[in-house]
C-alpha cells in the first residue's frame, strides 16, 4: 500500500492522477480524506457531467475510486467524493477537476498487481467505461 499526502492548493484530482503515475500504478484503488477549498462535482446525465460547485471549508467525509489506464496506456482515475460543511450537511458525486485541497489530503493506493483494468470510449454514455480482462 502507498501512504502518500497532497499538500495545500493542489487540484485534488489531478493529484490523485500524478501520484499514481509517478508510482507506476496502472491499476488499482484508492481512498482518500482530509479537507478541501472548494469542491467541483459531477452528476452523469445524458451524455455528459452535469457540475455543481461548493466553496468554503470542506471536510472529505469519504473519496474512493479505482485506477486504470485507457487505450493509449494513459492513467485513468475514476472518484466519488463526499464532503461535509461546518452544518455537518454532505454532498457527493464524481470528483471533478477543479476541487482544491485545503490543509492537506491523505491519500492511500492499493495495487492491483497482475489486473488490467482499461477503460474504452462507450459510444452509448460517451464514457470511458472500464473493461476488466
């Protein structure tokens, strides 16, 4: 297991994606916690995300996801995130980029050595959806 943090201002899923490229993972999970600045998040409808944005001080209540790579051997990640506010109200959807971490995130990746995981362009959802071998 990779114990890694993502300091302050980074764009959370971006960083997600770097460290697991810098790891050489191409495939595997992840969880995460910690706090954000803001938050973008998507709901999948019709063909494409729809985002909503939350901004001010953020507690990541829980984000997991899994690691693949596409057809070209990119690193794909694919995170759900929840979040709460200083009201204890939570929101979640997929983690878009754009959501800054705030004092820190704690990052925890779980190899899947021997799997293949490769995510391929669905021309139904218009998704890079995963196709496990």
């Amino acid at each position: 297991m990779l114990v890694l943090r993502i300091p302050e201002d980074e764009d959370l899923a971006l960083a997600i994606k770097k460290r697991a490229e810098e790891s050489g993972v191409k495939a595997g999970v992840f969880l995460l916690i910690g706090a954000l600045k803001n938050v973008t998040l998507g709901c999948y409808r019709k063909g494409a995300y729809e985002q909503v944005k939350f901004a001010g001080s953020l507690e990541i209540a829980s984000c997991s996801g899994n690691i693949a790579v596409d057809e070209k051997d990119n690193v794909v990640i694919h995170a759900h995130i929840v979040v709460s506010n200083e009201k204890g109200q939570a929101f979640g959807g997929h983690l878009m980029e754009g959501s800054r971490v705030g004092v820190t995130a704690e990052l925890m990746i779980v190899e899947g050595l021997g799997s293949n995981l490769v995510r391929s362009l669905d021309e139904k959802t218009n998704l890079k959806l995963l196709r496990p071998s």
